[in-house]
C-alpha cells in the first residue's frame, strides 16, 4: 500500500532526465505523462530533473499590468519566461533546483487533492531534514508564490544566511482518473534566484520579500544536489517500492 495512493500496491517508475535546452517542452512534459498515465499507457511515476533557467509564472500573473515588463525582466537575466498550467504565483528555477513530477492513476483523484498536499509536503520536510536542515511545513512571511503546503528551512546559529527561506514549491494537477503532482526544491545557487524574482515581483507590482528566497545550502553548506536526491528517495522507500 502507498502512502501516497491507499487503492494502490504498484511500485513507482523512477525516471531521471536532461533538460532538453527547450524549457517550454520539459515544463509540457509532465502535462504529457499525465495524459499517458490517464490513458493508461503508463503507470505511477516518478520524473527528475534539473531544469534550465525559467522563470514560471501563475495564470493570475498574465492578467497584471506588469505582466510583460517582468517577462522582459526575467529574459533579460537568462530565465526563460513561461507560464506553468497549476500552481499559484511567479516562481523560478534553474540547474541548482530539482523538479520531481509524481504521476499516478486514480479512479477519484479530484477527492484526495487536499490530503496529497499535506502528504507531501510531509515527506519533504522529512527528506530535508535527514540532511540536517531544519525543515518545517507552512508559508513564511513574504514568500514568493505563496501556499499553505509550502516547505521551508529555518536557520541555524551555523547557517551561511539568517533568514528562514522558501526551499519547496507545490502544485497539482487533476484529471479523470489520474493526478500530477509537481514540486521545485531549491537546493543550490539561490543568488541569481532572488534576483530575478524580486525583479518580477516589482514589475508586477506583487508584494515579496526577496529574502524569503533562498536555498537548502543556505541553511546546511554541505547540501547539494546529489545528496538531496538520495535523501528524497530514502524518504519514499519508506511508503513506496521504485524501481
């Protein structure tokens, strides 16, 4: 039995990918496997990958009137300027962040939207936390794309920053009969991350606090990538088989 999915004993799909240099196709992707998983022609999965550059903005975020001057801001810094189908505000990420999709069918999926939410957010908080970073499940004052699920690092007296930082965002996406859920851990280089947001939020004219934003290392130097990957995955086998 999944802890993710009760009706369901079927191991996860882990699959690792490159991002394609095309950030529009990898954000579509999951879109993608959500209608292969739906259909049937594929069946719980776990996708990984470290994206390129982008900057994702909400489907609130198009009808700002500074829409467009934060698109220009976000390309003038190198983030590919896109807009994500799930999720809430401007949010961005590059090859220091993991995206992780997880896909599986359900007959009800619209009926467990709120307990995946707090489910994951759980697991999360635990996987960073076996990296000795202090993980906790909740907004902060000020974040960016803002959600109740949300999971944040509270600094410690050896912490390289001493403000409490946004590590992980959440959306969901729901179909007949099949779920995506989608996640951006921040993990390293959150330098060239605040920048752009705090560039984007002011054109829109959307209160932030760039100093929310900010990444595992920040809290724990010695995170990285890798060492969260093994960390993440450590924390599903304890609900679910991968393969």
């Amino acid at each position: 039995m999944s802890l993710f999915n009760p009706r369901s004993d079927a191991p996860l799909t882990l699959e690792f990918e490159e991002p394609s240099g095309d950030p529009a196709a990898d954000l579509e992707r999951g879109v993608q496997l959500l209608r292969e998983v739906q259909s049937a022609g594929r069946g719980p999965s776990l996708r990984l990958y470290r994206p390129d550059p982008t900057l994702a903005f909400g489907q609130r975020d198009v009808r700002l009137a500074g829409y467009e001057a934060a698109r220009e801001e976000a390309a003038q810094r190198g983030f590919a300027p896109l807009v994500r189908k799930a999720g809430g505000r401007a949010a961005a990420y590059h090859q220091g962040t993991l995206i992780v999709d997880h896909l599986e069918p359900e007959h009800e999926a619209v009926m467990g939207q709120r307990r995946r939410f707090e489910v994951f957010a759980d697991i999360y908080a635990k996987a960073l936390r076996r990296l000795g970073v202090d993980a906790q499940v909740g907004p902060i004052p000020g974040e960016y794309c803002p959600g109740e699920h949300s999971v944040h690092g509270l600094p410690t007296a050896d912490s390289p920053r001493s403000y409490p930082v946004k590590l992980v965002g959440t959306a969901q996406r729901v179909v007949a009969g099949a779920w995506l859920f989608s996640s951006v851990f921040v993990i390293e280089d959150s330098e060239p991350l605040r920048e752009v947001l705090d560039a984007v939020y002011q054109a829109m004219d959307v209160p932030m606090d760039p100093t929310t934003v900010g990444a595992a290392n920040d809290l724990v130097g010695t995170v990285n990538i890798e060492a969260f990957i093994a960390a993440l995955l450590a924390e599903y086998r304890e609900h679910i088989s991968l393969v």
